[in-house]
C-alpha cells in the first residue's frame, strides 16, 4: 500500500506527464501510417529514454505502446488502410461505415473501444497479475498449437459466402510464410534460386498490398470506368455527429466481453492484439442474432475488435512485470530499456523498485485517459481525410503505402512484395476471394509451426499429447465447437 501512495505522489510529476503526452501523441501519428506499427513507435522512441528517468522514460514508451496499437485503426476506418496487423479485423466494418457516411461515429466507437479495453486492462494488470502470469507460464508448445489451430478456425466465419474459398486463401498465407530458410533445418524453401527470397516474405508488405494497394487500384478502375461514387467522397460533418458514453453503453456486454478476451490472450507470450481482435470479432459474429451485418458495417464488430486489441496492451506487460517475460517484441523493447536503467527484471522488480512498478502501472491509467482526449481532438481532422477528392488522395496514399513497405525492411523487395500483393489482391477480390483469413494464417503461421515441431519433438512423434493435456484438449474441443457452430447456427436460421 505504501508503494501505491509514493506512486500516486510520483504520477503529479510534470515531467512524467509530459513524456505520456508525447508518446501518445506520437504512438498515434506512427500507427496510423500504414506498416508503421506500435513496435516501431516503442523503438523510435526508445534512445530519448536514455537521458531521461527511468520512470519517466517507461511511461513515454507505454504512450507510445498504447497511441501505436489505437492508431492503426484511424487508417483502416477511414482508406481501408490497417496502420497495423492487429488493425485488420476493424477493416471491413470500419469502412463500411466510412461508405455509409458515418466516419466520424466509426471513428468514436473505436476510441471509446479503445480506451476502455485498455483501462479495463489496466485494472487486470494491477489486481491478478500475479495469476494470470502464472497461468500463462504453465503454457508448453502443445497449448501454443491449440491455441494457433482455434485461432485458424476464426477463418470460417471471416471466409463470406464460401468457406472453399476462406480455405483457399488461408492455405495461401500459410505458404507464402514457409518461403524462406527453415528456421530448424537451415534449409531453403520455395525461393527458386531467387536470394532476395531467402529472408522470406514480409507480412507488413503483404498487408500493405492485399488491403491498401489493392483499394487504390480498385478506386482507379472506378474512377476510369465513371460508374461508381468516387472513393472519399463522403458527407462527413466532423464534430456534429453525437457519438457519445450513451452510446457506448449500448454496447457494454461486447466491451465486457472483448476486453476479456483480449486481456487472456495478451497475458498469453507470443500472441498479441492481431490474433485478439480476430477471436473477439469472430465471438461475436457467432453469438449474433444478425450476423450477415458483420462485415457490411457492424458496430458491434468493430468495437469487439478494437476493445480487444487495446486489452492487450496491459495484459502483455503482465508476465514482463511479473517473471520477466516478453509478451511480444514491444514488451521485449520495454524490456530491454528496464534493463539499460540498470532495473533487474521479474519478481524481484516488484520487491526491489515497488514504487517504480506501481508507478508505470498508475502512469498506464493515465496514458488511456490521455489517448481519449487526444484522439477526440485528432479525430475532427482525421475524419476530414473522407472529404478530400480521390484524384488527390489516391496518390498520397500509394505513395504511404510504398514508405510503409519499405521502412518495414529498408530494402526495395519489400516495396516490390506490396505492389504485386496489391495486384494479387484486386484480382482476387474481383471473384470474391477475401483478403482476411490469408492475413489471419500469415499472423499464426509462426506459431503454429514452431509449437508442432516442438511438440512432436517432446512426445517423439505421437499426436497423443495434444489430448491428453487439459488446457491443450479445451482449446481443441473449441475449435472444433467454432468450426461447427456458423452451420448449426445456418441451419437453424434456415427451419425459423
């Protein structure tokens, strides 16, 4: 308790409130750029700490953490544009809105989404962190591969009208991951004798073409053909539109809901808001009573996947604060700046600098409410972006597109990856293929072949041990239950 009042006095800190302010501000500027994520904003930010404080210099890093995953959803509301992966699953709904004139509404849901999956994950990270850390611990490479196929199941409900043709693209995203070196053999695989193939190909380049890239061509293909309203071309009166807490409460059962969902998955190593917002989104797609909307402009989708990516924020400094492990690679930037202030990481942070800890965990409260004022701000001009003719905004956005893709691995293949992806994407789209479950097999990819090997390594080659370990066979049996339950839910649709 003591820790908590020596905090709270540090929290009055100007300086402290200062850097929050700015990492915020520029976690938000960062994320909304397309391939420009929250981890590059943590990085930029990261040798501006070395002069500073080490509270003071954690807590810039969290704003900028916090203004980075909420920032990525500007774009992909407004252009179709996701700043960031775990954006994605906000694509669909938040443009559709966009389409529909209501910029500014979309703009606001996320927001308030936003704010309060990262406070509501804040309140985990103060009381159960302890708990949650030590459930996410007992997780062995059998549990990540359970965890990797339930998430692969979200593809079903995400694949339109043709599961066929979900499966299709998701067996793209998964191949397009294996070219490359064998991270276990050191083998080559599916580069042709090509070398620029041999570092694999890039998911933020891929992500950039098949959402962004692709959108751009198609825009114009209208604008040529002079059939169609004009892409941007959007009544939006920025600041008129009431977009409010009454509103918001409408949908506190989903808030609730996502918020958990992100919360458990965040506190879970290696996982992050991308594979959060696609769960949460995918809950309640399948818990609708109308979810031929999701997709066509749900508000209800959209907050599910905002909350849900921002309730990561918290939760993945839980077993970095706790045992000293990395959630993802921004926790293990902030890390790496506990230990460059000479701080020991684990439970003994929490026994040898308490005030510190207690501090950084007060300062992320502060760092959500900071984003809610910044962003309500950002957001009348942001919603302007709609307004501006497509002759114009077309080619900023290529031309951000093409800086995203390079910065993402400061080499010009990159830049060439997103144009072909952008040219894949639009023909693709033009049959009906969708873009979402390639991106969702490209972001569990990883895990999932990491944690198989490693599991048929542990068990000498026998698939028993995914059944017969508890937490491993439940996430197994829900995968099972996702796959099955939107033809159950069909079919009953179908006898009313």
């Amino acid at each position: 308790m003591a820790d908590i009042i020596s905090a709270l006095s540090n929290m009055m800190a100007l300086d402290i409130f200062v850097c929050m302010i700015i990492g915020v501000a520029v976690g938000i500027v960062i994320g909304a750029l397309p391939g420009l994520s929250a981890t590059l904003a943590v990085t930029l930010m990261l040798p501006f700490t070395f002069s500073l404080d080490a509270t003071a210099g954690i807590l810039l890093l969290i704003g900028a953490y916090c203004g980075g995953v909420y920032g990525g959803s500007i774009t992909a509301i407004l252009i179709k544009t996701p700043g960031t992966p775990a954006s994605v699953a906000s694509v669909a709904d938040g443009f559709a809105l966009t389409k529909e004139g209501k910029a500014y509404e979309a703009l606001m849901a996320s927001l308030y989404g936003s704010v309060v999956g990262g406070v509501l994950s804040g309140v985990a990270l103060l009381f159960i962190a302890p708990t949650i850390a030590k459930l996410a611990v007992n997780f062995g490479p059998p549990e990540y591969f359970a965890l990797a196929v339930f998430g692969l199941t979200i593809i079903a409900s995400v694949s339109g009208k043709s599961l066929a043709k979900g499966l299709m693209m998701a067996g793209l995203g998964l191949l397009i991951c294996c070219v490359g070196i064998d991270p276990y053999e050191g083998q080559t695989r599916f580069v042709f004798g090509q070398s620029f193939l041999y570092s694999g190909i890039g998911m933020v380049p891929v992500m950039i073409g098949v959402f962004a890239i692709s959108e751009v061509f198609n825009q114009i293909e209208i604008h040529i053909r002079s059939v169609s309203e004009e892409f941007g071309h959007v009544e939006v009166k920025a600041g008129k539109k009431k977009w409010g807490i009454r509103e918001l409460l409408e949908y506190w059962k989903t808030l609730l809901k996502s918020s958990v969902t992100g919360i458990i998955v965040g506190a879970i190593p290696g996982t992050g808001g991308a594979i959060a917002s696609f769960l949460s989104y995918n809950n309640e797609k399948m818990s609708s009573d109308h979810p031929e909307e999701f997709g066509n402009g749900s508000m209800t989708g959209l907050i599910a996947a905002e909350t849900a990516k921002n309730a990561t924020t918290g939760a993945t400094l839980i077993p970095m604060l706790t045992l000293g492990i990395p959630g993802d690679t921004v926790t293990a930037i902030l890390l790496g700046a506990l230990t460059i202030h000479g701080l020991s990481t684990g439970p003994k942070l929490f026994t040898d600098y308490g005030v510190l800890v207690y501090t950084v965990i007060l300062g992320f409260f502060v760092v959500n409410i900071i984003m809610l004022f910044q962003g309500k701000l950002a957001i009348r001009w942001f919603a302007r972006l709609t307004s501006v003719p497509s002759a114009i905004l077309m080619p900023i956005i290529l031309i951000l597109c093409l800086v995203g893709a390079y910065s993402s691995n400061n080499n010009w293949t990159s830049v060439w990856i997103a144009l072909v992806s952008g040219f894949i994407g639009f023909i693709l789209q033009k049959f009906d293929y969708p873009m979402a479950p390639l991106l969702i097999a490209m972001v569990l990819e990883s895990l999932t072949e990491m944690s198989l090997r490693q599991s048929l390594i542990m068990s000498d080659g026998s698939l028993l041990i995914f059944v017969t370990r508890p937490i491993c066979l439940i996430f197994l049996l829900l995968a099972v239950f996702s796959v099955f339950l939107p033809f159950i839910q069909k079919r009953r649709r179908k006898r009313s």
